[in-house]
C-alpha cells in the first residue's frame, strides 16, 4: 500500500481502514453497495417463501 510499518502503527484503526479502501477502490476494487431498503427486503423475503411454496407443490 505505499505505507511503513510505522506509519501503519502510528494511523488510528479508521484512518487505517480508510487507507485501505482507497487503496482497494484505486486498484478496481468494486463498491458493494448498500443494504437493500427495508421494502426490497421485505418483498425479497415474500418472494422467496412463494418460491418455496410453489416447489414443494403448495397452493399458498
């Protein structure tokens, strides 16, 4: 990362972690987005249960 161990040990775990990031998103690292809003989960959650029960052969 370009960084000397002491300069890692004298960076505070956030400014570490930021180091790290930037280092990653520099060398095409992919953001992995946020967490999906609490509808999409919900309709997620509602979608998969429908798909379980069509697959075990239940009406609903």
């Amino acid at each position: 990362m370009g960084m000397t161990p002491a300069e890692v040990g004298a960076c505070s775990l956030w400014a570490f972690g930021r180091a790290c990031k930037g280092f990653a998103k520099f060398h095409g690292a992919e953001d992995k987005g946020g967490a999906p809003s609490d509808e999409a989960f919900h309709r997620a959650v509602a979608a998969a249960r429908q798909a379980d029960l069509q697959g075990r052969g239940s009406a609903g």
